[in-house]
C-alpha cells in the first residue's frame, strides 16, 4: 500500500491537511489522536501519568488535562524524555493496529516527531514561519509567549524537519492558498498510488 508520511511542526497547519485529506476519503493513522485515546481514563497512558502527576494534572471531567500536561513535559527535558518513553513503544503499538485495518486506497501516517526509522513512498513536511506559529499557538492555546517558545524549542528544528521531506508546503498565507497546494498533492499521490497497484 502506498503511505504518506505527514509531518510538521506545531500550529505549521498539519491539522488542516489532515482534515482536507480525511474529507478526500483518504484514511488517516494520526499518532496524536493515538496518543490522546491512550491518555483517557481507563487507559495504560492514563494510569501512569496519573501516578506520576497526581490530581493536579487532571481537568474538572477528571480526564488529563493536556493544556497542563505539555506545561509539565516542556518545563524540564527530563519530564519530556519521561512523557515520550512511556508514550512512544504504546502509540507504535496501536499504529500497527491501525493500519492493519485501512480501507482506502492509499493512507497517511501523521505525526509531529519524525526519525530514520519512519519509511514512507513520500513525506510531505507542513510548515510555517516560526513568528506565525507563535502567533496561532498563542491564540489557539490561549498560552503565554514563554510557554509557546518553549513549545516549538523543544520540537525539532524546521530544517532539520525539512530534510526529511519529499513535498514541502510551507503554510504562511490563507486556508484557501492551503487547500489549493493540498488539492495538487492529492492529484500526485492518488496517480502515485494507483502506479504502484498496477
């Protein structure tokens, strides 16, 4: 099967894509809605973190609460490194899961961290200038400058993200001028796709 890999840094627009895609019929294997079904209570996520954090990371409808939860792992890399080791061999494990169930023609693996290990026919890297990502996380979150800095510091650079990319978007102009360029690659990776079937 022919799999898109999508990536891009916070608030660069990947949701969007994703959405655009989704409405397509293309099925999406999304490691961040991954990652937050393993956080809801009753769940393996749930149960640690809550050991860890206690009541003060749990929102009024006793669910974490991820808006604290972020605070929490970008506030020191050695709450960062715990938060990933725990959620990372659990979302690899229900991605598996995921695909195995696909039904579209072609698939996308989305995901804001990216390594080596990641293999996909093509990877299409969602960016924006950092200014404008600070601006919507600022006003999506409702956060501080200092929080959203610390935010996008953490992540890995947009150049560095950008070597991992076969198509490069760079969302800096409206959701029309967005949907425009998604609309081009939606054309390639359908051919590309039904290339590689026949």
């Amino acid at each position: 099967m022919f799999i898109l890999g999508l990536t891009g840094g916070i608030a660069a627009g990947k949701t969007t894509a994703t959405d655009f895609f989704s409405k397509k019929g293309i099925q999406i294997v999304d490691a961040d809605e991954i990652s937050r079904n393993l956080q809801k209570n009753g769940e393996a996520g749930y149960a640690e973190i809550f050991k860890r954090y206690g009541d003060g990371i749990l929102g009024p409808d006793k669910e974490i609460d991820r808006k604290k939860l972020r605070e929490k792992a970008f506030s020191k890399p050695d709450e960062k490194e715990w938060l990933e080791s725990l959620m990372h061999p659990l979302i690899r494990e229900a991605t598996m899961n995921a695909f195995n169930d696909v039904k579209s023609d072609w698939a996308i693996y989305s995901a804001p961290l990216w390594s080596n290990r990641n293999q996909f026919e093509r990877i299409l890297v969602i960016d924006a200038p950092k200014h404008i990502q600070l601006e919507r996380i600022k006003s999506r979150d409702n956060t501080n400058i200092e929080i959203a800095e610390g935010i996008l510091n953490a992540q890995i650079s947009s150049n560095e993200r950008i070597n991992y990319a076969t198509d490069l978007i760079v969302n800096d102009g409206s959701k029309d001028e967005l949907n425009t360029k998604l609309e081009f690659y939606y054309n390639l990776y359908t051919t590309l796709a039904n290339d590689k079937k026949s």
